[in-house]
C-alpha cells in the first residue's frame, strides 16, 4: 500500500494549531476551578458567579496537560488576539499544505456544535468525518479514495459520563440543527428522535451511545439529545483524542484513538450484511486497512494494545474481528507481523 505524508512542515503547523486551540479553550476561565470526583476520576470545573447565583463550567477531565495551562490562564486570555490571528495563518498554511478541509455544511456544523460545548462536554466525532481528521494526527495524505465522506455526521458520549458532568450544552442542539436545515427522524416505535436530516441534501446526523444492554435509545443529559446505543462502541471512545477540523481558523473536537478506530471498523464491518451495508462494510474495511498499515509502521505497540484488548474482550469480539480479517490478508499478516 502506498502511503503518502505531509511535509514536515505542514506537521509542525498542525501540531501548533492545535496547540493554540487547546489553549484557547482554558482562557476563558473567569472562576475558580473546582475539582470533582466521579468514580474514580476527577474533573476540573470553572465556578464562578453571576449575581447571586453560583455556575459551574465544566473544562475537561484533570491532566498534568490541562493543569499546565489552568496554571497559565490569565497570560492565555491576555494573548487571545495575537493567538487567534495565528491559528488563521496555521489553517491557511495547512489549506496550502494540502490538508483536506471540511466542506461548508460540515464545518459550519462542527463549528456550531464547538461553541456550544459539545466536544467540551464528552462528545466524540466519529464516522467517516471523525477517520479524515487522521490526516493530522498521522501526518498522512488521503486520497478521494480514503477520505470520501457519506454526508453523515455521527457523534457518540457515554451516558453515565454525560450524566456524571453536572453540566449541559449552551444551546440547544435540536436548535441549531434546524437553523441548518435538518429536520428530525423520529423513531419508529417509541418517537425518540437521535436522528436528523438535512432537507435539501442527504446529510444526516446521528448520536450514539454504547450499549451496555440492549440496544435501545438513551438520553445524554449533559449533549441535551437521545442516542442509539450500539455494542463495541465503548471500545471506539473510551480514550478519545484532540483533533482540529480545518474549517475557519480550525475547530477543536474529539476523535478516538486511530488504534481503536481501525480495530473497531474491522468489528463493524463484519455487522453489515446485505444492499447498502455491504458497501458501508467494504468502506469499513479500506480505513481499517489504511489505518492499520499506517500504525503498524508508526505507532505498532498501541496498534499492537488496542488489537491484543479488542480480541480479549470475549468470543463474539474475536468471531467479528477474525471474519474481516480472513477478507483481508494483506492486514491480517500486518497484525500478525506485530506478534499478537
């Protein structure tokens, strides 16, 4: 497989740009930050007030990363100007680099869905959208081929960390989706509506959820929408990471981990029988072949973890992973080159 990379350069600008967002994010601290115990795990909270009544703000679980920049908030905010006029210059650099930029409609969204609080409140993009933003992480090109999108947009939280948050979305989600054109999808049986679609294209967004259980709809308080649960999903987002969509000066959002991507497309991928399914399993399996012939050069002892905790998690794990692969030899002795 011929993998192609970015420059050097367009490397180091990206690593930058994200930077700088990650640092945009802390300079609006005007509190105190309040630390917070949810099993196990502590959050980080901006608590401060508006007249008489005390709001909370949730920034992020406690990370010696996240700690450095708390630590650095006031000098953040004072360099908010000259910091925004370099994340447009990065983004430019990067559209001029080569890097794929996400188109109006999809952009506008993330943007949206940003300002709001989405991504700061556990949401995780994932999807097609979610596996083109692995240009940067990677440092690699993607061809038409690679990066085709479906118009889908399909963003994941976990139900018990977004009611554990305490916090909730500044604007209404159902909101700006119709502000965009999209109308709901309600579901069949019980109304819930996880779903939406843009009515003069064949955009759709979708939320889920890891299913724990059956595979019905749950609310995620803190997004403020319903979600479809889905096994396997809890192995995709568990650890997610930072990324930039490059649309405007960028915009910060979660992506999981490119490992547990490309372990999990080889998952569902052997869940789509049938018409259109086979055609979004044959996409599953040409990024999870990209990906992994990617990691395995670059990143193989974290290819190596998230594919030896995929196959330990039980016999119907093994069975779906074990299928794709039987339909991809060149990726199968890619793994098993890895010693696992």
């Amino acid at each position: 497989m011929n993998i192609a990379e970015h420059s050097r350069s367009a490397v180091v600008a990206y690593q930058d740009l994200l930077r700088l967002h990650l640092d945009e994010h802390v300079s609006g601290v005007i509190g105190s930050i309040e630390a917070r115990q949810r099993n196990g795990r502590t959050y980080l909270y901006d608590r401060f007030r508006i007249g008489a009544e005390m709001k909370s703000r949730y920034l992020g679980e406690d990370t010696p990363e996240l700690q450095a920049r708390l630590q650095r908030a006031a000098k953040l905010k004072a360099g908010q100007t000259e910091r925004q006029k370099r994340m447009s210059k990065l983004a430019a650099i990067l559209r001029a680099e080569g890097f794929t930029a996400m188109d109006r409609a999809t952009g506008s969204l993330l943007f949206a869905f940003a300002r709001a609080g989405m991504f700061r409140l556990g949401g995780t993009l994932v999807g097609t959208t979610a596996y083109g933003l692995y240009q940067g992480d990677l440092g690699v090109r993607m061809d038409y081929e690679e990066f085709a999108r479906t118009g889908d947009i399909d963003l994941a939280s976990f139900e018990r960390l977004s009611i554990a948050f305490q916090d909730r979305v500044e604007e209404d989600p159902s909101e700006i989706l119709a502000s965009l054109k999209f109308e709901p999808v309600p579901g069949v049986f019980d109304r819930q509506v996880w779903k939406w679609r843009q009515s003069h294209s064949e955009s759709i967004v979708e939320f889920v959820t890891p299913a724990f259980g059956a595979e019905d709809v749950r609310p995620l308080p803190a997004l403020g929408v319903s979600a479809q649960a889905l096994h396997y999903l809890n192995f995709l987002i568990a650890e997610p990471i930072h990324a930039v969509a490059l649309y405007r000066a960028g915009v910060l959002i979660q992506i999981p981990r490119p490992e547990c991507f490309a372990i999990h497309k080889l998952i569902v991928a052997d869940r789509r029988h049938g018409g259109a399914e086979r055609l979004k399993s044959r996409k599953d399996r040409a990024q999870a072949a990209f990906l992994i012939a990617v990691l395995s050069e670059d990143r193989p002892d974290e290819l190596a973890i998230a594919y030896e905790d995929a196959v330990s998690r039980g016999p119907r794990w093994r069975a779906r992973i074990t299928a794709s692969l039987a339909r991809m030899p060149e990726t199968s002795a890619r793994l098993a080159d890895l010693g696992v």
